[in-house]
C-alpha cells in the first residue's frame, strides 16, 4: 500500500469510519481511475463520498475531519490537540513531512540492492513522476546525503519524544499528529537495508523507534476490529474497480453547491473551463473542467467520468495544485 495511502487507512481504522478499499497498483496505467473515473490525476489515494472525489491526503485529512467530528457518538476520536502548542506542532509536522521534503529524501534512501532500482519501467515512471533521476549511479552518490539528512529527522523525532511522552503530542492515545509525523518514519524504517545501524536504529534513536512499535501496535489493534466489524455486518472492506465506480455514480454528491470566491486573487470566475494540476509531483497529469468552488483551502471542478458520462466533482486543495484557465482560441 501506498504511504501516503496508510495515512487515510489509518485514519479511517482509529476513528472507525466504515469503509472501503479499491487496490491500486504501484504505478499506472490505474484503468479504475482514468477508464472509469477519467481521471488523470495518477496519484493515489483518493477519497470518494458519493459523487465527490477528493484528491491529495491533506485535503483527505480535512474533509474526514469536518465530516466525521469527534462529537458524532458513532465514530471513536483521535485525541485532540487542545493547546495553542499542540495545534502549531501538528501543523508543522504535517507540512514537514509532506511539503518539507522529508517523503523525497527517504526515498533516496531505497536500498541499491532494490529490484525496483533495477526495473526499467518503474525507474522511468518515477522520474516522469518526480522530475528527477531515478538512475541507480546517482541514488548511489546521493544516498549518503540522504542518510545524513534522515539522521536528522529522526534525531528531530528524538528530541520532541525524549521528555518520556507515549505520543507525539503528549496525548493519553494517538493523535492527528501522530499520523502526520510517523508515516514516512515508518515506511522507511521498515524497509529492509535502507538504514545502516551505525546511523540509524532503535540504539540511536530508542525513543523514536519505541514511538514507531506503540503506533504499530495502536493501528494493527484498530485494523483488526475494523475488519471484524466488516465480517459482522457482511461487507467487505475491499471492493473492485467497476464495484467503486457504481457505488459512486449511483449516488447523490454529498456535499451542496460548493462555495465560490469571487474576489479569489487569480480572478477566475465560476463556470469557466480550467486545467487542474499538482506541482510537487505527478504534474503532468492534468484534469480538465468546469470550476465551480473555489476558496482560499479548495478548488472543485465537475466533470464527467469516462464510462457512463456521469458528472462527478473533483476537489483538490489550493496548496501544491495549479489551476489554468482553458484558453478556448488556441482549439480555433
């Protein structure tokens, strides 16, 4: 599963919101989402809630939050960042490792030994993917760097838990901030030959690493309830791609009429025919439609999905994405 996508899982699974899973695989062609969806968006995850598709964890994040609060009986909260200082370290948390470039460095870090370093087609997905090169001679020279600066994140980790904290936070159980921080940690820890145990380990980080056990254990706990929950009510958590599409199509949008600012500084109007595109990766893939919601944290574009021509809308957060207007006289 992707990292990025675990964030949700383990979102969903903590607070356990019922719901499904549509595998993807590791890279594209995604048939599910540009054949049925006709999306060309390529990373994954996404989010559908009836006819609305939500792209990008951090909005994903956002909208689980308003639409599932923790005042709903139903649904079990993460515990809350109560205090001014425990809301500023989450935020930053979640920029650093999303925006900060923490994911990109960790990726460096993939072990030469790797059969993905070595598959042609994967490399070249990748560096279409990133913009930079996937070449195995380079990760060589490049590695060591990496290494170095992951020294630092988890030495960052390190310093922040060493007060003897169970959390990230300081919380009694696992936060929104504890899913904002561990993910890449995890993802990286856990792959084999990455990190070097004189640079990186449970000796030199003991705190961290007894961080990163605690959260293992937090959502394994929580996956496993979610799954027997599934078996109790005779769903099942996993859902194929033509099962996704109908489920969605067949449903109403579940948000109203999106809002529109029209004193937006780029000065685009509803109803005008825009691209949509991501900038920090995949931005290649860019989406076309009719912008109808536009604030200050979201940009909404309805189009049509390729099987069937049903309208779908497809937010998408305003940081890291790009919108353009469709200039119509170049089709002349």
């Amino acid at each position: 599963m992707s990292p990025y996508a675990r964030r949700i899982t383990w979102y969903l699974n903590l607070r356990k919101i019922p719901h499904a899973t549509c595998p993807q695989p590791i890279m594209p062609p995604r048939p599910d989402l540009s054949s049925l969806l006709g999306l060309s968006y390529r990373r994954i995850p996404v989010l559908a809630i009836g006819r609305d598709i939500y792209l990008d964890t951090r909005l994903i994040l956002s909208v689980l939050s308003r639409r599932f609060p923790a005042s709903d009986p139903r649904f079990l909260p993460l515990s809350p960042a109560t205090t001014p200082n425990q809301r500023a370290l989450q935020k930053l948390l979640g920029s650093w490792t999303v925006d900060g470039g923490i994911f990109d460095r960790m990726a460096h870090c993939i072990p030469l030994e790797s059969a993905l370093l070595s598959d042609p087609k994967f490399v070249a997905d990748r560096e279409s993917f990133t913009g930079w090169s996937w070449d195995k001679a380079e990760y060589a020279q490049v590695r060591p760097e990496a290494l170095v600066d992951m020294r630092q994140a988890f030495g960052l980790l390190e310093d922040v838990l060493s007060d003897g904290r169970a959390w990230i936070l300081g919380t009694e159980t696992p936060s929104l901030g504890d899913i904002e921080a561990v993910w890449p940690f995890d993802w990286l820890a856990q792959m084999d030959g990455a990190l070097p145990a004189d640079v990186i380990s449970a000796r030199l980080f003991p705190s961290t690493y007894a961080w990163l056990e605690r959260f293992r254990g937090a959502v394994r706990e929580a996956a496993e309830a979610a799954e027997k929950r599934s078996a109790q009510g005779g769903a099942s958590m996993q859902v194929k791609g033509e099962e996704a599409w109908r489920h969605i199509v067949q449903s109403e949008f579940a948000e109203a009429k999106p809002e529109f600012d029209e004193d937006d500084p780029t000065g685009l109007t509803e109803g005008a025919e825009v691209q949509l595109w991501p900038t920090d990766s995949g931005f290649t893939n860019k989406d076309q439609g009719t912008l109808v919601g536009l604030t200050k944290e979201e940009v909404v574009i309805s189009m049509q999905t390729k099987q069937g021509g049903e309208e779908i809308r497809i937010h998408a957060p305003r940081w890291g994405f790009r919108i353009r207007e469709v200039d119509k006289s170049a089709k002349l």
